[in-house]
C-alpha cells in the first residue's frame, strides 16, 4: 500500500500531461523539449522520465530509473527524519513543602529529561490556605533549578500563575562533563544569580513549617 502511495506521487513517461518538458538528469544537459521526444530520450538510455516539479513552467522531469529515484527519495525523506530533534516539556509537580525522598525522587527524572534534550515545567501547586508558603515555594523552584544547573538552564524565572508559580528549563548544549558539578552549598554565585537579588542564606533555611507530604493540603 505504501509503496503504491508513493508511485501515485509522480507522473512517469506517458502518464505526464504536459505538451513540453524542462528536462534535467546525469549528464544531460538541461533543455525544453516536447514530452514524446523527452520519452524517447529517456528509453534510449533504458530509464524513465520522471516529473519531479509539475507546477514548473514547463513542468521539470528527470531522466533516471523510476525504482531508483523511488529510493532516494524516500532515503531523504529518512534522513530528514532522522535530523529532526522532537523537544516536549516534561512536567515537574511539586507541593511547597515537599519532603526530601520526593524531592530527590524529582530531581533524577528531569535529570534524565533534560539529559534527553525535553524541557523541563517545574511548578509548586498551591492549594487552600497553602498559598501563604508562596515563597518557600519559589525558593524550592530555585533549589531545584541549582541542583539541575549542570544540565539545564533556566529559561523562565518562577512566576505565579494562580495557583501555581511555574519555572521553565531548557537543557544545555554543552557536555555535562565540560562543567564542575555545583551543589547549593559551594556555589553561592550560582545561588545568587538564579534567586534573582536573595540572599543565599534564605534558600538553604529548612523549612519550618508544618511536613505535609506532597501536596495533601487542608481546603
């Protein structure tokens, strides 16, 4: 079925409507001719006439064996598949006072994200009265996004969006091995540039607000 497909795509010998014909190939030099001495042409050295542009003004054909032709085509058509780089955005869920096994549970999946070339959506889900640790959140989403450093950029800063404040990783061309690991303790100018002007101090304080696992808040 698919084979046939592709035959219907191209009009050969006979089948082109067209009176006259731009004709190109290996070593043939370009030229308009009427379409029955193009055939002609095209049996003569035991190949095909091929119309490869037939909104061409006159249509251009190709003198090469249809089955070859057929071939590269769909050849080209694979490697420019293959060129193709699918990026999805891959969702990061967290609650404002996730626990650390959550957390780090997290931090591996869009390590292995990013690592794939996916961008990353990591955002705090706001729920009730949870809205108050807004940022404690923010400091979370920059946390997160230091722990990621070595292989995602931050492409958009938290920012809230109702109920949840949302930040956005792109991954990083460069090899994860050209760079020094950071963690948040030794990397304070790192720190300092993804929390936008907060002091350092401020997002390694633990949290001191009630453990509530995931995002099970009370209404």
């Amino acid at each position: 079925m698919k084979n046939d497909k592709a035959k219907q795509q191209y009009r050969i010998n006979e089948q082109i409507r067209a009176r006259e014909v731009r004709v190109v190939g290996d070593g043939i030099e370009s030229a308009v001719l009427p379409l029955q001495k193009a055939i002609s042409l095209a049996r003569s050295m035991e190949q095909d006439l091929v119309e490869i542009s037939p909104t061409a003004v006159p249509p251009v054909c190709r003198v090469i064996d249809y089955s070859k032709f057929l071939y590269q085509q769909k050849k080209k058509q694979k490697e420019m598949k293959a060129r193709q780089v699918k990026i999805s955005v891959k969702e990061i869920r967290f609650g404002p006072q996730t626990d650390e096994h959550d957390y780090d549970f997290k931090l591996k999946h869009a390590k292995e994200f990013l690592e794939a070339g996916n961008k990353v959506k990591a955002y705090v889900f706001f729920r009730g009265r949870s809205i108050v640790f807004k940022e404690q959140g923010e400091v979370l989403l920059l946390r997160f996004a230091n722990d990621l450093e070595e292989v995602g950029k931050v492409e958009q800063m938290p920012s809230l969006l109702g109920k949840r404040m949302i930040m956005f990783l792109a991954p990083k061309k460069m090899p994860t091995a050209a760079k020094k690991p950071a963690t948040v303790a030794d990397d304070a100018p790192a720190k300092k540039n993804l929390s936008a002007g907060k002091p350092e101090q401020k997002a390694r304080k633990e949290y001191t607000g009630p453990k509530v696992e995931g995002e099970n808040f009370d209404d």
